[in-house]
C-alpha cells in the first residue's frame, strides 16, 4: 500500500492544477472576439459605461491591462469624476507595480462624492498597503492570536503499541486530545537600494508560541529570521528575474526547555515566465544541534530515537505559482532534504511535495473592503532512514509516509483587522509502530495587520 499512496498525492494535485485551469465559463465561445466587439463598441459610443466596465472586466480576464488602463482613461477622459472608473484604474496599476499612479487615483476617488459604500471600503483597506509600497523602506507585521483543538495532542501511536528492541510494549499514558492556545507574530521589511535597479534587502522574522491546557510538555516556542538581498538581473528574455543570497536561523523551545537550534543560509531564484506563471528554485544548507538532555525527550539515551538529530540538513527545492485569474492562484514546491546526523540510523534523505490553491470569493456583505480567501491544500511526505535503530528494531530501517490535507480561511473585516480559520487531517503511516499517528486539528483566531 505504501507504494500507492503517491498516486493519491498526484491525483490531488491534479485535482487541485484542473480546478486552478478552470475559468469560469463565459457565454460566448471566444472571449477575444468578444473583446474586440466590445472594443469597436466602445470607440464609437465612448459614454456607454457599462459596456466600457463589461470591456475592462474581459481584458482583465484575458491579461490584456494595457487594453483595461487604455479604455478606463478614455472615460475618464469623457467625464473626470467617475470614481468607479479610478478605482478600477487604480487597481489596475497595482498590479503593474505602479504603486504611485495607483495611490494618487484611489485618493481622488475618495475625494469624489458620488463614490458608494462599497467601493470606498475597498479603497480604504488597500491603500494603506499601496502607499506603504511608495516607500524606499517598508515595514509590514501580522497578528494572529486563538486556540486550536487537537484529537492527538501528544502524538500517540494509532495503534496503542510502542516498539522497544522489537517487542511490542502498552505504554501506560494513551492517546490525549487537547486544546491550546496559540499566538503569532510575523514580521517582514523590505528596504528598496537607491540603485533605480529594483534591488531589495528582504527581513523576514517570526515568533509561535503555544500553551498547552493538559499536557504543558507539549508548549513549543519558535523564532525564526531569514535576511538577504533580492537581486534583479537585467535582461530582456525573463523581465523580473531575481536571486537572492540568505542566511537563517531558528531556535525553539519544547515544554520548558531549549529543543531545537539551526543555522545556515542559502540561494534562491525568482523565475517569471509571463503573467501567469512564477517559479522559485533554491537551495540551503542548515547546521542543527538538538539538545539531548530535553526532558520531554527523555533524556540522551530516548533523544537517538527523535526524527531530528544534531548534525546538517541540505535542502534542495524548486516552487512557483500558477495563476489562472484573478481569483484563482495555485502554489507548489516540491523539495529533497538530506539529514546528516552521528548515528546511521539517524541519517535520512526526505522527499516532500505539497500543493495548496487560493480561491479568492466576494465577502459576504459588500461594504467588506478585502476579498476572502479559502484555501484547501495537500501535502506529502517520504521519510526514509540509512538504518535501524536497535532501541526500537533490530532489522527494519524506519520507513514514513506522511499525508497532510486541509483548508485555511482568510476572512478580512478591513485593511487592519480580519478572522482566520483553519481545518486539518495529518496521518503518518510508518513501518515501525512508534510512529504511526494521525491527528485533526480545528483552529480559529482574529488576526491583526499592520
């Protein structure tokens, strides 16, 4: 059956690559044609706005923005004070990258007095970050606080049974669910050189924390930061290329003690192949020390038995983006690991692939300033060992296969404040009994952007 279970995985992501192919069905057969009518239409009445808004609506579809800007400014051109008109224009050079244009015509549409509810709620929740893109220096932060229910807390055997040199042991605490409470706080700036190059020096930085209500051994604590800059190669072939050097560290703590420290660095790409498409390659080398004396771990002699070790990792991965429309995106990365550790049977070469697709949906009432996004997803994981362990089996190397499958919700009230939500199924399945596992967890939580 383990040999199967990567056809699962494909068949998911196939799923989830259809559906991202998937544009909504329009009522004529070539949406180009209708273009180019609606775009002979337009020229000869140019004060049928609503046409002009249905042109602009299928040029956006098409990709076509310099066709959407072109119409959006001949209206304007007829009547300066149609703010749906601005607003979509400012949009429009938002997505160009011209942050400046875009923030002088979401100002001006603001100004205006025939500008409804609705639209001045989407104005305000963007332009903030709009503006805040004007800068030479920019510093964004998000807030997620709330508690998440799990129906495997402490990572229980599904079969009830622990391996110790082969034989099957009950141990005396089973299977637990809890509830914790969890906070998190991620940071990024971004600081733009004063070369007119488009080069970035990119910080990212970011702090978990959980408090278990039953099990307080279980309470993690992770920093994690990353800093490098995002170099922009010039050429013509692929506009916007970019390589960016790093170095990261992390440290965690587990229960009420230090667990876990890396460091390292690594080199990644920026490949665009049109509008539509994106893809990010990289490679990072980690060193890792474990603390053996842990006491959640159980001290030296149980700590041979974690899935990480002391010793490096090197990582190798290729990712990217597919956006089908404006509503629609797919992210992937597929990545190898190779863990390098004293012991052989703490050796280990990983393969792990995952996939999740953004569904961005109107909110439920209108004066909602942000797009919703829901965002199911599917992960899997192969995880296999150089050799046995003989605390656990004397023969059989360990062998894993893990699959992750959930959805988030991203649910904006306006352009500070919004809901998150998330639903997920995990499963290990291993042919040693000590690590086979599944676990749902429910969480929610308001979030906090600034």
């Amino acid at each position: 059956m383990r040999f199967i279970r990567p056809v699962h995985f494909l068949i998911c992501l196939a799923f989830l690559t259809a559906t991202a192919f998937a544009v909504p069905a329009r009522a004529q057969d070539d949406p180009r044609a209708e273009q180019q009518r609606l775009a002979e239409h337009i020229r000869v009445q140019p004060s049928d706005y609503e046409s002009t808004y249905r042109y602009v609506a299928l040029s956006i579809e098409l990709r076509d923005y310099e066709g959407a800007i072109g119409a959006l400014e001949r209206l304007l051109m007829f009547n300066p004070n149609l703010s749906r008109a601005r607003k979509e224009l400012a949009f429009l050079y938002t997505r160009l990258g011209a942050y400046q244009v875009a923030a002088q015509h979401m100002r001006s549409a603001l100004a205006s007095p025939d500008l409804d509810p609705a639209q001045k709620a989407q104005i305000e929740a963007q332009l903030p970050d709009i503006e805040k893109r004007t800068q030479a220096s920019r510093l964004s932060a998000r807030v997620i606080v709330g508690l998440r229910a799990q129906s495997n807390a402490n990572f229980f055997p599904s079969g009830g049974l622990f391996q110790a040199g082969g034989v099957g042991l009950v141990p005396g605490l089973g299977r637990r669910s809890d509830v914790n409470a969890f906070q998190l706080v991620q940071a990024a700036h971004d600081y733009e050189f004063p070369n007119a190059g488009g080069d970035t020096l990119e910080t990212r930085a970011s702090a978990y924390a959980t408090e278990q209500f039953s099990l307080p051994m279980y309470n993690v604590v992770v920093f994690s930061g990353s800093i490098g800059p995002r170099l922009v190669i010039p050429q013509d072939t692929l506009p916007g290329l970019s390589v960016k050097p790093y170095v990261s560290a992390v440290a965690s703590v587990l229960g009420s003690a230090n667990y876990l420290n890396s460091g390292g660095g690594g080199v990644a790409a920026r490949v665009p192949l049109g509008d539509a498409v994106t893809f990010d390659p990289g490679v990072e080398w980690r060193a890792i020390y474990v603390n053996p004396g842990n006491p959640t771990l159980g001290g030296p002699l149980y700590s041979s038995l974690s899935t990480l070790a002391t010793g490096d990792v090197v990582t190798g991965y290729v990712g990217g983006t597919y956006r089908a429309t404006d509503s629609i995106r797919l992210d992937w990365r597929a990545a190898y690991s190779r863990a390098n550790a004293a012991l052989a049977s703490q050796r280990s070469g990983q393969v792990d692939v995952q996939a999740m697709l953004r569904l961005e949906v109107d909110p439920p009432v209108p004066e909602i300033g942000r797009r919703w996004t829901i965002a199911p997803y599917a992960r899997f994981t192969s995880l296999a060992f150089d050799a046995a362990n003989p605390f656990v089996d004397l023969w059989l190397a360990r062998r894993d296969t893990a699959w992750t499958k959930g959805v988030m919700l991203d649910a904006p009230i306006n352009g500070q404040f919004g809901f998150t939500g998330h639903l997920e199924f995990a499963r290990n399945d291993s042919n040693l009994a000590n690590f086979r596992t599944h676990n749902v967890s429910v969480s929610f939580g308001p979030v906090a952007r600034f």
